[in-house]
C-alpha cells in the first residue's frame, strides 16, 4: 500500500469566502482569484526553498508552484543529465500545487539509507510553517477582490 506523500493545505473560513465570492459573482476557477491562490502558495514555496539544503542549488531551483494558470516550472540539469521533470498531471481547476520536481528532493525528506540517510525536513516543515501567514494573505486578498466586486456593482445601478 503506498502512502500519499501530498501536503494538503485548508485555509480556515475558505468556505465562507467562497460564499461571499459566489455572491460577488466569481468563482474559484477565474483567473483573478486563481492568482491569489498561486501568490499565497508561492510564499509556502519560498518558505521551503530558504529550509532546502544547499549544494549545488538544483533542489532550491526545483521547488515551484503550478495552477491551471500559470506554470512555473524551470528545467533543470546537470552535464547534460535531466534534474527534474514537468508534473505528470496537470492541476485541477481549484487547485495549486508546490511542487519539489528534483528527484532526491522525497529522499532527503524522507531520509534514505546509509550513514548520510538521516531525515532533512525541509518541504513539509516550509510550507506547515508558512502556512499560517500565507492562508491570511489569501483571505485578505479575496476578501479586498470580493468589496471591488462590491463597490463596482454598487457605482453602476
């Protein structure tokens, strides 16, 4: 049985805003809203970058966010070998996704075998701790689009 390596991120009081979006007349899936979405995971991203090890900066420069809006994958290699590779599965609608695409990224974090194998927390811990401030920054975000939706309705009866 393989374990789901996914973090998955709720944004507490998301639903009401989504209320409030519905009745603002937008939805999850519009590109407004998708941008704000992908800003806050971006600061999840970063947050895990600055926790990476560093080496040679390929598995800093392999964590990136992706949304059916916007790709931010970079190509990766190393004397001509490939690094990483571009998600197998496009992301839905709804979703954004941090992604860590260079390969011994799940081996560091995980830890692997032999005298170096010893757990590096870096994905994981990067975006639990951001988290907090990055889910506030969507909320905000959303809820400033939802009063200009507001305030544009109101000006022209």
């Amino acid at each position: 049985m393989s374990r789901r390596r996914a973090v998955r991120i709720r944004v507490t009081g998301m639903r009401d805003v989504q209320k409030r979006l519905t009745a603002a007349g937008l939805t999850m899936e519009q590109p407004e809203v998708v941008r704000i979405m992908q800003a806050g995971a971006e600061m999840m991203a970063d947050r895990a970058r600055e926790r990476a090890p560093y080496r040679t900066g390929a598995l800093r420069s392999g964590i990136y966010t992706a949304s059916s809006l916007l790709n931010n994958y970079v190509p990766l290699t190393r004397r001509g070998r490939k690094l990483n590779s571009p998600l197998r599965y496009p992301p839905r609608p709804r979703q954004v996704v941090a992604v860590s695409s260079v390969y011994y990224g799940l081996i560091l974090e995980v830890g692997g075998t032999g005298k170096r194998g010893r757990k590096r927390r870096f994905f994981r811990a990067g975006i639990r701790q951001a988290q907090p401030a990055a889910s506030a920054y969507i909320l905000d975000r959303l809820n400033r689009l939802i009063e200009a939706r507001y305030g544009a309705r109101r000006a022209t009866p």
